[in-house]
C-alpha cells in the first residue's frame, strides 16, 4: 500500500528544534580482508588466513595490473570480508550496509547468507540486514560477519560493455553501517529520502516544493509530524514548515510540503549561495524524533536556447569547463573524498563553470564541491559506445538512469541528465546489413524509453546524448532527434586532421538540427608533459600543440552563439589500459596530469577564463639547446595572462614589453649556461608578477670552446621534440645532422609509419621495459655515423635501440576515429656498433637483444684524444638503427 498525502502547512520563523538525529550512518572502511580470484562455495570463517589480504577501503585490485606492460587487467571475482560489531541499543533499530559504489555485481553476505544485490559498478546502493543478524547480546557488542564477492567481468547485458577507460574492480568508495528508527523516511534506490524541487524561481520569489516518502516498518499505527526548515547561509532558519500524517503499520506514505521564499538568494558560479533543507519527522504522541535528513537548496532558473545558447537566472553564461574521470596515479579508482574535492577546486581555479561527469555517476563529494564552488554539472549512465539488445541490459540500463537520478537529485549545480555516449561509434553487426538496421532500430527505441523515463522523472533538468563526430550517422538514425540536446565529441585538428572541419561541422548541426541545442562536450590533444618542440606537427603529444589546438577551439566556442558550451577532454589524464603511444595506459588529454600537476594549456585556459588578475610563466623549469655565435641559446617561451601586456625580465634586466593575445606572450629568451632567473609582470606598476628558475643545459656550438665546456648531450634520433626529464634532471634534444666542430647524424633517414597519416614520425606502440617511450618510439634508419667533435678525456656513452617494426597488424582504437589495420611488416636487421673504429656491439640483431617493441640500452665507458667520438654503424643484414645517444664527459 502507497498512500500520497498533500497537507496544510504552517510557517514559522522560530529557531530550529534541538532533537539528537536519531539515524546513525558510520563509515566501515577499516579492517578489511580481500581475495582476489573466487573461492568455491562461500567463503568459512576457517579460510586459509594467508590468502586474504589485509586492506582498508576503499579499495581497488587493479592499481598495478592496469599500467603494467601485460595486455589487459584482472577482470573477474575478488572476495572482501569483514567483521562488524553492534551495540545492543541497535536491537530495535532497522539496519542495512550502504555502499556508495563498487564495480560491477555485488553479492553481500551477512553470517553466510545472500542479503542482496546489485548490478552496476557506479551507483550506490543499500543493503538491508536485519533478517541476517546474529541474536544481539544483552551487554555487549554483537560480532557478524560481512562478506562481499565482487566482479568486474565483462557481461554483455551491463553497461558498460567497451570504452576508452579502465574499468577497474573493487570496493572503490565508502560503505557505511545504517541504524535508523522503524518509522524514517525512505531511502528507495539509496536516494536522501527527500526531493527538492523549484518548480518557479525569479529574484522575487523561490516556489519550494518538499516531496518525500516515510516508511513505518513497526507494528503499530504512529501519528507524527513532517517537519522541514529551510536555513540559509548564516545558519537562520527562513521558513519553517509542518505537515500532520498518520502512518498505518507497515506501510509507505509519501507527503508533499509546498512553501515560497521570498527574495532568494540566487545560486550561480559567481554567487554558489546555498540553502539547507532540515527534515524531521517527530512522534506527536511523545514530542519524540524518529528521523532527520538534511539536503542542499539552491534557488535558480535555467534554460537552453537551440540560437542563442544557455541562460542563468536570465542572464547568457557560455558553459566553459572540462569532463572527469575519478582515477588518481597509484590508486586507480580507490581515491579518499579529498582529491575528489581538489579536483573541483582546481576546476573553479581554472575559471571554468562547467562539468561533464563522465562517462558514469562519480561520488557524492564531487557534486557537493560542485555545489558549494559553482559548478554547473552534466551527469550521465555509463551506456557507452553500444548496446546489447536484450531485455536484460535495457532494464539494467533503465535502473541505472533511476539510481542516478535518485541519488543526486537535490543537487543545484545539476542542470543536464546524460546517456549513451558514443553510443554508435561500434554498431553491432556488419555494416549497411538489416541486421545493423535493425540494431539501429532497436538502438533509438531503448534511447527513446530512457529519455521518456528520465523527464519523467525530473521534468526541470535537460536531456543529452553525446555523440562522436559522424553527424550523418546520428542523423539519420534518428537518434540526434532524442535528447532535448545534442552533445557532440569533436576531434577536429587532432583524430580529425583539419581544424576549419569544426566550423562547417557546428554550422550543419545548426542548420539540419535548428531547434536541437548542443554542446562540444568534447575537445582535446593528447600532451606529454615532458615532451616539448619548436616545429609543430599535429599527433607529436607535445603540450605546445595542445596549447595551439585549444586556442581555436576556445576562440570557436565563445564566438558561435548557438554553441553553448564545451567541455574539454579531459581535467587529468586518465588511466585507459588499451592505449599505447607516448604514455601507455593513459590518455593524456588532461589539462592536468595524473598526479594533478598542471600543463601549459591548463595556464592557457585561466589567463583566458579567470576574472582575477593573473599571470603565470610557462611550466617548465629545466631547458636545453644549441648555442649561437654570442654562446646563448634563443628560444621561445611564452608567459600566460589576462592582463592586456606583459613584461619579461632575464637576469635581472627588461628584456621586452609584448601585448597578450588570447591569454599569453611568447617571448624569444636569449637563455646562457646555468640558471637564468625570469621575471614576468603585469598590472598597473607592474603590481602583478611571477617567477622562475630556469636551468639551461647550453650545448657548444663548437664541442671544443673552453668558455662553454661540454658536460653532458642526450639526443632523441629521428625526433623533432625535446623530452624534459625533471626526474634524472636531463633534457633530450632532438637529432641533427653533423656539423664539423659540433655533433649529429652522418646519412640514414627518419624512421616512419608510412600506412598512419595520424603519426608524423616514430611508433604509436608501448615500448616494453621502459618509462621512456618516446626516446625508443623514434629512430633514425640507416645512418652512417654519429659524431660528436668533443675534447680528449674520458667519457660514457650509452645508446638506446627497440625494434619498431612487427609483423603486428591490429586495429586502430576506434576513438582515433580511424578504423583501418595499421599493417606492418617486420625488418629483419643485423649491424655491428664501433667506436673510434673499435667493435663495441657485435651482431646486434632480431635474434638477441632486438626484441620487437622491447627497449634495449648499453653504456660504453671510452677514452678519448684529439679524435673525438665517431659511433659507426656497420649493416650486416638490412639497415642500422639507433634511437637515442647519451655522451657525459666523466672528466
């Protein structure tokens, strides 16, 4: 029986009353044992002690396997158990394990007995136990036992089936023991209990509807009152409501209280102004408090126009900000609330106002900093990339959408509800066939019910799929026509090779879509923090492409109206095991690193969205390069600002005055040997300023000038970038050919794929046995000699080989938009390596140390007199190779 009652209200301004909250909800997070792999039967109390690991949570098994060099990661069973002891004040109490998120089935036992289940890796959910307690001692605390098997496995009706991250398994965030009292509110689909709605808000006045369901589990008909205050800011109560109900025993009852705040605070990314909603439910016959549950108000409007973008309280906001994974490096996805918070934080301290939470629902603290901060969020279901055409996985599907909304419903800083991304980037089938139409068929269908569901179930809040960058597919499909917006995943200057396709691509979804809004709820480049250059080539992952790439795309989305916002891909870069590249396992689209650390394009984006002064000289403190006639090196270096010009200072002295454009000057810096200490200001009196230390390898011009004497030189052949190593403190520099009194390559040519028009040089393949792959993912092919003109003394020369060539003909990730088999074809390869003419390496070839894919170094001490060092490389079978040279003069 479901009983809906709308009651009077009254409304008072007096204080809150001071009862004691009578749900007690503690966090169980230590003293965990873990299993990995399954167990036959159900695990005994008697179960070797040596095969349980002692953990705490939260807690994931594939913090290593995911970055290691083996394809692939554990997916499959793994066994959590736990002892928890209850006082014997709970022995009337209704308890239940809550747990805010474990991937990706969940069977909990309680004393050896199945209590519940859940399907899906990214919502939480509520487990009721008292059916399975022990009988609770009279003076003490009652002992059971808690046993959870998970599993991350692969299933074809759970979303998510396929995507570009890691799908990590564990017990990943908090679980919590619940005692609440027989009568309480409802907490269906581990939901807060309570709804707020603002079905009408403008300055003048904020409409406040309270809906919320009380479960009376006793046995007894129990009259009480509702409750609910709603306490502004300052911790005053402004209004204060109460509704009368009778709850007949053992049934649900749901009450509606209705209320108008006038002259609200209106919450926005400038103004986060937050109200608390206080709900109590109190047992008339004895003034008693049976139950409280507090949830976050916030009072404003929103809407989205199909010509003119997204409106806040009645004001245009452009929606500028990022998308989210959860993963930190070394926790995969088992992080505290701390860093979910400071990644928000590091967002606002972007200047941005915007979140897609993606691919999934992310933990409660990161909706709450969200609120608190003001941050406009899009949440979605994990439905990526396909579906499975069963009942099964539109049900799971549906329920995920249900779960979703549910549980984060009260949060103002949600204005989108998302599903289905990229869900036909992999359509099922071969392609054009009736099966794939039907499929498609099929595929809108599911999209339609969740759509339906999720107005349904919040009419307030827009819907939105996002879809990759093949409009016609989504077109004609149908599925574009869904959602109330489209959200598009746009690559153009990166998977995409030319920048002005974004333009005609946003120009065709406002002509063919005319009353559709949309958002780019993706752009990104990948970027190796340490990879740097001076020539830039689309695909070389060095940060000043990702600078470059974001400057069109920000300029594109501020200027076009009926764009409304975009989100980059991504804040952090972000564990995806499958990936290769640079960085393998991780896509490196961040604006921060894995570890939080920013890159340039993340100081890009302040000097363009921050409304505070700001100025900031680019990140990398540690340089290397050639000197010039005058023994300097002359390089770009650019300082980031919102200030209309800005000045640098080299060792003390002005070296330019520059006007900024599109939030940052580059500067062309004269850098000597050492440090070099900069200084760039802005402002009115030069009131805005900020520091750095560079410390600058200068390499001869000539190797044999005493003024500048040579120490050390690490060369990345076949390359056009320098990697900066912060760790090692040492800069490799880029090949060139050789100049007498200098150093470089002598014949040979750079190594290429030439099937992959995305790569402009070198391998995109992990490079086993290495951190460093991109000083092994280059080469040069076929070269003579490399010479380095250096004076007589003593020296270590260290060369790096790895075979780049395969008989490995795998498919391209479909997120590289690029669905051809990458052929190749293995070289077979034998050389000898001399030094001043003597065999250093003989027969270095595929059967020994040249691996395919496998990184291989050597260090070579050599004594040196008025000759200098000529490495020559002596072909035997096919062509010499070399990756990379160090040379450190040893005295």
């Amino acid at each position: 029986m479901f009983k809906k009652t709308t009651v009077a209200l009254t409304l008072s301004f007096c204080s809150a009353l001071l009862f004691a909250q009578t749900t007690i909800k503690q966090s169980i997070n230590t003293s965990w044992a873990f299993h990995k792999g399954d167990i036959a039967g159900l695990p005994a109390a008697t179960t070797d002690a040596s095969a349980w690991q002692k953990i705490s949570l939260p807690h994931s098994w594939n913090t290593t396997d995911a970055n290691d060099d083996e394809p692939g990661y554990y997916r499959g069973i793994g066994w959590y158990k736990k002892t928890i002891y209850l006082p014997t004040q709970w022995k009337n109490k209704q308890l239940s394990l809550f747990f805010e998120g474990a991937n990706q089935v969940a069977e909990v036992y309680v004393n050896g007995k199945l209590a519940g289940k859940h399907i899906g890796g990214y919502t939480a959910f509520n487990i009721p136990v008292n059916t399975y307690l022990k009988p609770f001692a009279k003076d003490s605390l009652t002992a059971n036992e808690v046993m959870v098997k998970l599993d991350n496995s692969h299933n074809e009706d759970i979303p998510p089936l396929d995507a570009d991250f890691t799908f990590y398994g564990g017990i990943y965030r908090d679980v919590y023991v619940v005692a609440s009292n027989q009568v309480a509110f409802d907490s269906e689909l581990a939901s807060p209990g309570i709804r707020i709605k603002t079905p009408s808000v403008s300055a003048q006045k904020g409409e406040l509807l309270i809906e919320g369901t009380i479960n009376n589990l006793s046995a007894n008909k129990t009259k009480v009152k509702v409750i609910s205050e709603v306490v502004d800011a300052d911790g005053k109560v402004v209004t204060k409501i109460q509704s009368a109900l009778v709850l007949t025993a053992g049934n649900k009852f749901a009450f509606i209280q209705k209320q108008t705040v006038p002259n609200p605070h209106l919450w926005s990314p400038d103004a986060p102004y937050l109200y608390h909603v206080v709900s109590k439910i109190m047992d008339t016959s004895n003034g008693q408090q049976l139950d409280e549950t507090s949830t976050v108000l916030g009072f404003r409007w929103f809407s989205f126009d199909a010509d003119k973008g997204f409106f806040l309280n009645g004001n245009a906001v452009k929606l500028i900000g990022t998308n989210r994974h959860q993963d930190f490096q070394g926790m995969a996805n088992a992080i505290p609330d701390a860093i979910n918070i400071h990644d928000v934080e590091l967002l606002k301290a972007m200047g941005a106002n915007f979140i897609r939470i993606a691919h999934y629902p992310q933990d409660q603290s990161v909706l709450e900093a969200c609120d608190k901060l003001g941050i406009l969020a899009s949440v979605e279901t994990p439905d990526v990339n396909r579906i499975t055409e069963t009942a099964a996985f539109a049900e799971d599907a549906k329920h995920m959408q249900l779960e979703m909304i549910g549980q984060n419903y009260n949060h103002p800083s949600i204005i989108i509800w998302a599903y289905m991304n990229e869900v036909e980037i992999v359509p099922r089938y071969k392609w054009g066939s009736d099966e794939q139409k039907k499929y498609f068929v099929n595929l809108v269908n599911l999209a339609k019910q969740i759509d339906s569901l999720t107005r349904k179930e919040d009419p307030s809040r827009y819907t939105m799929i996002p879809c990759h960058g093949d409009f016609d597919r989504y077109y004609n499909t149908g599925l574009a026509a869904v959602p109330q917006i489209v959200g598009w995943n746009l690559y153009y200057g990166w998977y995409i090779k030319d920048f002005a396709g974004l333009d005609k691509f946003l120009e065709k979804h406002h002509q063919m879509l005319p009353t559709k809004p949309m958002i780019i709820t993706e752009y990104g480049a990948d970027a190796d923090s340490r990879l740097h250059s001076f020539d830039l080539q689309r695909f070389d992952k060095t940060v000043e492409y990702e600078v470059k790439y974001h400057q069109y795309y920000l300029e594109r989305i501020k200027k076009l109206p009926f764009v409304a916002g975009g989100a980059i891909w991504n804040l952090i870069d972000f564990n995806a095991e499958m990936r290769q590249e640079a960085t393998p396992h991780i896509n490196t689209k961040g604006l921060l690193t894995n570890d939080r650390q920013p890159k340039e394009a993340y100081l890009f984006y302040q000097a363009n969205l921050l409304k505070q002064s700001f100025i900031k000289i680019g990140t990398s403190t540690l340089k290397a390069g050639n000197a010039n006639g005058n023994n300097v090196c002359p390089q770009p270096l650019t300082v980031y600002s919102n200030q209309p010009q800005v000045k640098l200072w080299l060792n003390g002295k002005l070296l330019e005055s520059k006007a900024v454009q599109d939030g940052l000057a580059t500067f062309t810096v004269p850098f000597v040997s050492g440090k070099n200490t900069l200084k760039a200001t802005a402002g009115e009196g030069d009131s805005q300023e900020d520091f750095m230390t560079v410390d600058f390898n200068l390499i001869p011009h000539d190797l044999n000038n005493p003024q500048t004497p040579f120490t050390e030189l690490n060369v990345s052949l076949g390359d056009k970038r320098q990697l900066v190593d912060d760790k090692l403190h040492q800069v490799w520099v880029p090949e060139q050919a050789y100049a007498k009194g200098s150093w470089g390559y002598v014949g040979g040519e750079v190594f290429t794929l030439g099937q992959n028009v995305q790569l402009p040089y070198g391998s995109n393949k992990n490079i086993l046995e290495t951190n460093y792959d991109p000083i092994y993912q280059t080469q040069r092919v076929g070269l003579n000699d490399f010479k380095l003109d250096v004076p007589a003394g003593k020296y270590e020369v260290t060369l790096h080989f790895a075979e780049l060539t395969t008989n490995d003909n795998s498919p391209q990730l479909v997120y590289n938009l690029n669905n051809s088999t990458q052929k190749q074809t293995a070289v077979t390869r034998s050389f000898d390596v001399l030094i001043n003419g003597q065999t250093v390496i003989e027969g270095l070839s595929n059967s020994n140390y040249l691996e395919p894919l496998k990184a291989y170094s050597t260090k070579l001490p050599v004594t040196v007199g008025a000759e200098g060092i000529t490495i020559s490389f002596k072909a035997i079978t096919g062509q010499a190779i070399l990756n990379a040279v160090q040379v450190r003069k040893v005295y």
